[in-house]
C-alpha cells in the first residue's frame, strides 16, 4: 500500500481511468457498429472498476473490490445476453448498424 | 336485564325475504315468491305476539355502531307500550297486505321484485319502530323513502309513475334536512342521541323549555312533516297513488305516513317543554286536516280522494300531538291503520271489479256485482265518518275532545276538526254513492268479484275497523301512560257526551249533503252549481303544485341550465378540462421528438445529463470553499 502511493500516485489511477471511460463514452456515440458500441459499454465499466479498485486500495476498504466483483459478474451476463440480442438482431435485418435499429420511436 | 326477546328478527327475517326474492325471485315459481313474501311478515307478526307478553320496556343491545370519542351509538332495539302497538299495526296489517297482493298483483310480470320491495319495506319501517336511538330511527326513516320511491315508481315504463316517485323522494329529501339538523342540535347540546339517555337528560332539567328544545322540535317537526305529508309538504302523496294499489294501503296509509307521529309521540318529552313548537305542530295539523279535505271533496280519481283523506286524518293525528294528547293520536293512528288500509283495498277491489278504471264517474252499481268488497267498504266508510261505536268515533272524538280541553287556541282547532269531520263524512259518501249505486256509468267494464285472496284481507280489516275502537276506548291512554306520559286535562261528564253527539252530527250532516247530491239527484256536477270558481279552485287543489312549480321548480331549472349548466358546468369545469389536456397534447407533441428511436441520440442524452449533474454536483468543490483532496494528500 505504502509502494503504490510512493511509486505511482493515486490521481494516475484515477486519471487513467477518466481517460478509458471518455473513450469508451467517445465509442458509444460515434461508432456505428452495434458490436462496437457493446465494446464500449465494456469499457466504461472497466473503466468504473479500475476507479474502485483504486479507492479500495487507498482507504483499505474491501467493499470497493467486491463491488468490482458485483460488476464483473453483471458485465458477464450483459455480455451474454447483449450478444444474444445483436445475433437475433443480426439475423432478422442483416445489418448491425445503430442508425437503422429504429423501429422503436414515435 | 331480562331474558332476550330476540327482537332482531322482527326486521331480519322480512331482509331475508327481501333477499331471497330480490336476488332469485325472477327464477322461482310464483308459488315460491308468495310463500316467501308471507312468511317475512308472518313471522315477523308471530314474534311481535310473543314479545308483547314480556315485561315492558324492554331494550336489546346488538353492540356499539359507532364510536367517537364521548360519541357513542348503540345498535340497540326498544320493545315498549308505543313501539309494540306499532309493530303489531305494521307487521299485522301489513301481512294482511301482502295475502291481498298475492291476488292483486297476481299477473304482473314484476311480481317477485314487488315482494321483494315491499318485504324491503317492512325491514326498515320495523328498524324505523324499534331503534333505541335517533340515528337508528333515521336509517329506517331514510330506508322507508327509498322503499316508497321504489314502490311508487314500480311501473317505471309510465312517466307519470316514475316522476311520482320522484316528487316523494325530494320532498322527503327536504323534510329528512330538517330532521338531520334536529339530530345535530341534540348530539350538540345533549351528546347523545339515545331516546332514554334524552329523557333522563331532559328531565333532570326541569327548568329547561323553550329556547334551543323549540328548535330542536320544529326541526324534528319538519321531519315529521315531510314524512307524513303535512303542509306545506303533503304535495307528494296524492301522487304517490301512481303505485300499486296495496303499496297505497300499506305505505301511503296505513304505516310508513305516520312515522312522522310516531317520531313526535317518541320525542315526546322535547315538544312537551316547547309551548311554541307544539301550537305550531296542532296549528299546521288542523289546516292539513281542513285543507286536504276541502280538496278530497271534488277529486274524481278514487285513490285521490283517498289519499287526500290520509293526509287530512294525518292532520287530525299532529292535531293531537299537538294539543299534547299523544296516546290519542296514537289510537287515531291504529285505527286509522285498519279503515284506511281497508278503504284502499276495497278500492283496489273496485278498480280491479272495474278492469283498472280508476274515474269515479264511470263507476256505479257495483253494490250488486261486487257485494263483499260493498259491505267491506261500507264499514269502513261509516268509520272513518265516525259512525257511533266505530272505530274512528272513539280516537277522533279522543282529539277533539283533547283539543277542544286545551284552552284558547284549542277550541278553534277544535272547531276546524269538527268542520272537517263533516267534510270527511261527505266526500266518503260521496266516493260510497258514485261507486256503488245507480248504474254502471262506464259500459266498456264488466264489473265482477275479486278472487278471496283480496277479500279475506278486506273481511278481516272490516270487523278490525268495526270494533278496532273498543281496544282502546277508555284504556289506551293508561296503556301508554309509562311512555308518553299521563294527560292531565281530560273532560269529564256530560261536556264528553256533548263533543261525542258534535262529532257524530257532524258526520251526520256530511253524510246528509252527500245524499241528497249523489244519491238523490245523481249528479256529479251538482258541487260545482253554486259557486264555480271555488269548485274549479278545489279542483285544482288551490294550485298548490303550479305555485311550488312556478316559485321553486322552474326557478332551480333555470339555475340549473343557465347558471351550473353553461357556466360552471360548461364553462368552468370543462373549459378547465380542455386547457389541461390541450397543455398534455402540446407537451407531447414536442417532447415525442426525442423519442427519436436513434440509440446514439439516446445515449447522448444520457451523457449530456450526466455531464450536467457531474457539473452541480462537483461545481460547489471546485469552485466553491471546500476543495478536493482526492489522493492528492500525496504531494
């Protein structure tokens, strides 16, 4: 504990993971492709994890790493059910473009 | 506390007929639906007859009803001298009603929803007779309405009929206002409403009279008054007859119109400290009495005139009440009980002899064709004209005589009760001669017997009429002395036998009048020859329903359509309606545009709101006093 906060401070952590999550925020809304939109999704949770992780760390508290196995477990399922959607997606409209799943508006 | 008389059932089991014929009457038998409709009452009378013998008073509690803080209403049930004569009235008189419904209405396709009605009825005004307390009375004075208004209104599909029904039900509504502000004056000064816990109140307080027990009185009076169809109330009953004829008997005559009595005999002791409120009740009981049967005197319909005769013998009973002879009212209400059901009935033999016509100048010589509902109504025609040693010649000559005791004032009503027993006696012989002599004016009818189901009643309540008044001469007011208390005037000697000879030449002459005019000569227009703007005032019963028409109902129409309907109504509540759901279909309309189906556009949404909220949450720390010290500590 004391060989991270002497070696690497804490606001590296933190400022790496600002930095992932922007991408992955940067991904979800530019990116066109419906797998690609997932990946980022993954990102920005990945992204919250390593913030927790870091403040566990720093204030020697285990909920924060439990809490980053709460996430990992839910980002799991996500990813299940979300690639089971973009197949079904997939198949029935041969595209995977974001920008023409629409149906769903007024 | 005595053994229990089981008094609950008098009014459950005619509730069970009720229920037992109002949910599955429509697919029992007839058969079935009469045994129910009779055994309700039959019982009810069986268990009456049982109670009487018990030691009176007698009071049943079923637990408390209500309970509010200090204010505590009891479910209980009184069984005394007053409620006990009720109850045998209403519970005898009206089994015989129903065995004389069975053949009344014999072909009517409502003829389970009739029953079920009328056993509705005999609940309530059981409840009404029993309840212990004030609150109690008036859910059986509101449930008799609601029955009456059913029963008025039972042949729906005729608008007169369901306008009828109606009219009695809002001009209760307006009676029943009055007795509700009664009931708030005494929960207000006396907190309670338990006719006993009252009394004992009252009369720790010997020195309490007029003041708030005057309004309390006039209030109960206004009550009383829409009930029983006194003035300036009565404009409902004629119209009541719409109604089958038995419903007339029973309701509109013989039981659920003297609840206004009974109500004023039970709070007795509240008019018996207010001098005022009593002048009132015989003043207004004596015009009734006059006024009603000036009108009776010229009706052609039948049922008319005696419906007008109920409310002008109701004007004799607040006549008594009035005058403070209580028990007398109450014997004028049993016996008027027995020779009004009576009168009605055989009028409804008459008119079902007459193939429904119910015009008296198309009637005549039914003396032959229908001899039994002729001899019935004969003894009940000379009772209610106080034929000596009939029934109404002792409990009529009981007013008068009380009335005419009471002083001042009370020889004048004394008089006007006088003038309207000779009335009386001309406009029932009156009705007698154009029913039953002469000849068969109308020649469409052919007139027959009606079948034993309805004469037996009529036999029955003839000799109960003929010698109903020997029940009570002399000993009623001593029966009813523990409730209502002793009457201290009382004329003795030959002064009693000079008012008894009065009433009887009175009726004498009346009958004498409507002799030569109907018999003799046989000419119904003859009333007319004399003086024809009075005839024709008469005739149209002083205008009484054109002047409520003109000063009340037509004015609340006007309000109603020009002021709630287009202004509040229209205006107001919907204009405010509109704005609000013409403000809802704006908002939508712009706000559906986000709803865009563009997942980024979404998720830009969610990121700029994020963003925003980051911003006020952290602005504070970042610009504000308070600092961050994240991990910084380290530097």
């Amino acid at each position: 504990m004391q060989i991270v906060s002497q070696e690497v401070p804490l606001v590296w952590y933190l400022l790496l993971s600002a930095v992932l999550f922007c991408l992955g925020v940067v991904g979800f809304l530019i990116k066109r492709n419906l797998i690609t939109v997932f990946m980022s999704i993954e990102l920005m949770l990945n992204a919250v994890n390593l913030s927790f992780v870091t403040f566990a760390h720093q204030w020697h508290e285990v909920k924060g790493q439990i809490f980053v196995f709460f996430v990992m477990v839910v980002a799991a399922a996500e990813a299940a059910v979300g690639l089971a959607i973009i197949i079904a997606v997939f198949r029935a409209r041969a595209t995977l473009a974001v920008d023409r799943i629409d149906l769903m508006k007024l | 506390m005595n053994e229990s008389l089981h008094l609950w059932l008098i009014p459950v089991l005619p509730f069970i007929g009720f229920l037992l014929n109002g949910l599955l009457g429509h697919r029992l038998p007839k058969a079935v639906v009469s045994a129910i409709a009779l055994l309700a009452p039959l019982g009810s009378f069986l268990v009456v007859l049982l109670a009487s013998r018990a030691a009176l008073p007698h009071s049943e509690s079923y637990g408390n009803w209500i309970t509010a803080g200090s204010f505590n209403i009891d479910l209980s049930f009184v069984l005394d001298q007053l409620s006990l004569i009720m109850l045998l009235v209403i519970t005898g008189v009206g089994f015989l009603i129903h065995i004389y419904s069975v053949g009344y209405m014999h072909s009517d396709e409502g003829y389970w929803r009739y029953f079920a009605y009328l056993n509705l009825f005999l609940f309530f005004m059981t409840t009404l007779v029993l309840a212990g307390n004030a609150l109690l009375m008036f859910v059986g004075w509101e449930g008799v309405g609601l029955a009456s208004y059913l029963l008025i209104g039972f042949w729906f599909q005729k608008t007169s009929a369901a306008d009828a029904g109606k009219k009695a039900f809002i001009v209760n509504r307006i009676g029943d206002f009055g007795f509700l502000i009664g009931l708030f004056l005494l929960l207000a000064n006396f907190g309670t409403l338990s006719f006993s816990d009252l009394a004992a109140k009252i009369a720790a307080n010997p020195t309490l009279t007029g003041g708030v027990l005057t309004a309390i009185a006039l209030c109960l009076f206004i009550g009383a008054a829409g009930k029983s169809a006194q003035l300036p109330l009565y404009v409902w009953l004629p119209d009541a007859m719409e109604g089958p004829t038995p419903v007339s008997a029973l309701i509109h005559a013989a039981t659920m119109v003297t609840a206004g009595v009974y109500m004023v005999a039970r709070t007795h002791f509240i008019f018996d400290r207010s001098p005022l409120a009593l002048s009132v009740v015989a003043i207004i009981g004596a015009a009734t009495a006059l006024f009603a049967a000036t009108i009776g005197l010229v009706q052609t319909d039948i049922k008319r005139v005696l419906a007008y005769s109920t409310v002008s013998q109701l004007g004799y009973m607040f006549l008594g009440c009035g005058v403070a002879a209580y028990s007398a009212a109450i014997f004028h209400l049993m016996t008027h009980a027995f020779f009004k059901a009576l009168l009605f009935l055989a009028a409804g033999s008459v008119i079902h002899a007459m193939g429904g016509e119910q015009d008296m100048r198309k009637m005549g010589g039914l003396r032959t064709k229908a001899p039994i509902t002729f001899w019935t109504m004969t003894m009940a025609v000379l009772a209610i004209s106080g034929f000596p040693f009939m029934s109404a010649f002792f409990s009529k000559d009981a007013i008068l005589a009380a009335a005419f005791a009471s002083g001042g004032l009370g020889k004048l009503l004394w008089f006007v009760g006088l003038a309207t027993a000779a009335l009386t006696a001309f406009y029932m012989f009156r009705l007698w001669y154009l029913t039953f002599f002469g000849e068969t004016r109308s020649h469409e009818a052919h007139p027959h017997e009606s079948p034993w189901s309805m004469l037996g009643p009529l036999v029955i309540l003839a000799v109960l009429s003929v010698g109903g008044g020997w029940i009570g001469a002399g000993r009623f007011g001593a029966f009813l002395s523990p409730v209502l208390g002793t009457k201290t005037e009382e004329l003795t000697g030959s002064l009693e036998y000079v008012m008894m000879a009065l009433a009887v030449a009175a009726g004498a002459i009346g009958w004498f009048i409507a002799h030569r005019m109907y018999h003799q000569h046989s000419a119904a227009a003859q009333l007319a020859a004399p003086a024809p703007a009075g005839y024709s005032l008469l005739q149209n019963k002083y205008y009484v329903d054109e002047f409520y028409g003109f000063i009340i109902v037509k004015p609340l129409i006007a309000l109603s359509k020009y002021f709630l309907e287009w202004v509040v109504d229209f205006a107001i509540l919907g204009g405010l309606a509109w704005f609000l759901a013409g403000l809802a279909t704006l908002s939508g309309a712009i706000l559906q545009r986000w709803q865009s189906g563009n997942i980024r556009s979404y998720a830009a949404w969610l990121a700029l709101g994020a963003a925003v909220l980051l911003y006020f949450v952290l602005a504070p720390h970042v610009f504000g006093a308070p600092s961050l010290h994240l991990g910084m500590a380290g530097h």
